[in-house]
C-alpha cells in the first residue's frame, strides 16, 4: 500500500462489527512519523473501537494494518503471536480511567513494564521513570500510591507509563473526559508538551480548542466511517461536510 512504508501506523480498509452491528466500515487511517492525529465526533461513532483496534485489543473483521514495516493483520487475519508481540512494542495507551495500578507506589508504576515486559537494568529503568515522572510534574509523588494523587496527576502518571516503554507513538482515548476543568488544562497542558516535541499521537478527545490547538490534522468520525479529514484549521473552521458542521456548531452550543 502506498502510505504505508513511512507510516508509524496504516489501517486500510478496516472494518469491524459486534454481531450485526458495523461499528468500522471501511476505515484507512495512517499517521506520519511526528504527525498529531485528533479524532473528534459523536458518541458512538466508533473512535474507541478504532483506537482498541489500532492497540490489538479489538481485531479487526477485514482490514490491513501495519507498524512501520510490521504486518500486524491483513485481509483480517492476523500475524503469528511474535508478531503481535513486537507491534505491541511500537504504542503507548492512555485510557480515560487513568488504569493504574492500584497497589503499586506512582514510580513502580511507571517502571515496571520496562523491567518486566522489556527486560531493562532496573536503575536504569528507575532513573528514567523518575525522569518522566518529573517531567510530568509529579517529582515528589513518586513513593505515594494512585489513590493519593488527584484524577490529573494520576492521569499524568499514566502518560509517563507510557511513555516509559519508548512507544513509537501515543494513543490518547478522552485522556481527560473524566477530568474537571482545572485537571483537564494540566493533562492537556502535558500533551501540547509532547507534540512540541513531536512526539506520534492519536488523540481522541471532544475538547475541541484543544484539537484545534495541538493536531496537525482533525478526523472527524460518525457512523463507523470517517466523515471528513484534514489540516485541524481546515476541519474545525472550514468544514466541507454537513455533518461536520453540525457536530461543531453542537459542540459550541
Ligand atoms: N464490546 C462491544 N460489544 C458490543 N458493542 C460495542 C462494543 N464496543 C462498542 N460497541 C458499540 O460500538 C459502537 C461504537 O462504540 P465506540 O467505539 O465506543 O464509540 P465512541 O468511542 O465513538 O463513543 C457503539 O454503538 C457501541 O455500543
Ligand atoms: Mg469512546
């Protein structure tokens, strides 16, 4: 496929249903190294079934979808387990529900997956999670467990985690839906962070001036099908679409 090879990640053609229901029909997706993908729209539209997908949590009915050169699914059918394995290497996941261990203090949190799952020297791994950690403005927290932290910092915590594993890129589900508005400024305070950085990101969000802010290009999902994309000024304030338009013009409301 041609936009494939210099791809961080190409989804072509997906399509998934839950028993009758098509929740993806015919979705193509690829995101460009250091590119700020938001994907905004309706609830229902199938923006978390196309992120559980992208993250292997779904699999697809038919599609392709591939990491860079890795050919994770094609027609549907999925690599070998080593396969999947590796693809998991290449992304990072932020839920809305932050997702922490409970029982683990902030900074084994944010270390442990890199010692477990990847087998790195423990000081090291502890040095960069304290590294993050501070980075994300949680120095200080590091011994404390989630439920001592507010919902924003535990939200903080959790991209540090993921980003603690050298994810190629980010997925972002409502990182701050569960938020309020003072916690929200400082989770999407964090992120603008990461895309100065350029670090790869697929935000899901229904925070439209951060949309507009932060992506490089605005993809507007309804029905299970991509309805409109492009440049975030263009989407968000020249819409072509109708249903773009009414969405935005609600979400104004
Ligand atoms: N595991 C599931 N089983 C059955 N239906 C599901 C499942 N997950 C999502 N759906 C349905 O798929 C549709 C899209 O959901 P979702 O991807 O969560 O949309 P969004 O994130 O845009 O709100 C909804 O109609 C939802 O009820
Ligand atoms: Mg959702």
């Amino acid at each position: 496929m041609t936009s494939g090879t210099e791809s961080v990640v190409s989804l072509e053609h997906a399509r998934k249903s839950f028993g009758d229901t098509p929740v993806l029909r015919d979705i193509s997706l690829s995101v460009a190294p250091g590119e700020v993908v938001a994907v905004i729209g309706p609830s229902g539209g199938g923006k978390s079934t196309l992120l559980r997908c992208l993250t292997l949590l779904e699999r697809l009915d038919d599609g392709s979808l591939s990491y860079g050169g890795l050919n994770v699914a094609s027609g549907g059918s999925y690599g070998e387990k080593n396969v999947l394995a590796q693809a998991r290497q290449r992304f990072g996941l932020v839920f809305q529900n932050y997702n922490l261990f409970p029982h683990f203090s902030v900074l084994r949190n944010v270390m442990d997956a890199p010692v477990v799952v990847q087998g790195r020297p423990r000081d090291e791994a502890e040095a960069e999670a304290r590294a993050l950690l501070a980075k994300m403005g949680l120095a200080g927290s590091e011994d404390k467990v989630p439920c001592q932290l507010s919902g924003g910092q535990q939200q903080r915590a959790s991209i540090a985690r993921a980003l603690a594993l050298h994810p190629k890129i980010v997925y972002f589900d409502e990182p701050t839906s569960a938020l309020d508005p003072e916690l929200t400024a400082e989770v999407l305070r964090v992120i603008k962070g990461l895309a100065a950085e350029r670090m790869t990101m697929v935000i899901v969000t229904h925070e439209m001036g951060f949309a507009r802010e932060v992506a490089d290009r605005v993809v507007f999902m309804d029905g299970g099908v991509i309805v409109e994309e492009g440049p975030a000024e263009q989407v968000m304030e020249h819409p072509r679409e109708e249903r773009t338009r009414a969405f935005l013009r609600q979400r104004e409301a």
